[in-house]
C-alpha cells in the first residue's frame, strides 16, 4: 500500500462502518503482505486503533440501549438447533 492510501482523517471523526470498513481494509492489505515493513507498520498501528475506537463504540451504544430498555432487557442466546 503506498504511503498515500494510508487513511489520515482523524479516527474520532469516523462513524463507526467507517471505522469498520476501514479496519476490514487494513486486515486484506496487511494478509496480502505487499506492503513496505514501514507502511505495514503504521497500517497495524492505525488497525489498532480503529479496533480500540470500534470498541469503545459499541459499549457506548450497549450502555445507551441498557440505559433505554432499564431492566427489560436480557441477554441474547442462541437458538441451538
């Protein structure tokens, strides 16, 4: 991946499939193993952090449907067949 595709807006201003779809990109070009060990470097840094942010996302977004649904809310299970 040339130095130019690395993605360089701020990851607090990514949505989180934004965020998503550029660490599912980050994955493919780093198993893809053509990049410079510099740019796979910053990729596996910037990968990092955008699993970290998706992260933090999602707790926030269960915290608020927790907040919302109070105690009605249960937890999901699988349907085994």
């Amino acid at each position: 991946m040339a130095k130019s595709k690395i993605a360089t807006k701020p990851i607090e201003e990514l949505s989180y499939e934004e965020a998503l779809t550029e660490l599912e990109s980050i994955v493919e070009s780093l198993e893809g193993g053509q990049n410079s060990l510099e740019d796979s470097m910053k990729l596996f840094e910037r990968g990092q952090a955008l699993a970290s942010y998706c992260g933090v996302l999602l707790e926030s977004a269960q915290l608020k449907v927790q907040k919302l649904a109070g105690e009605n809310i249960s937890a999901f299970e699988e349907e085994s067949e």
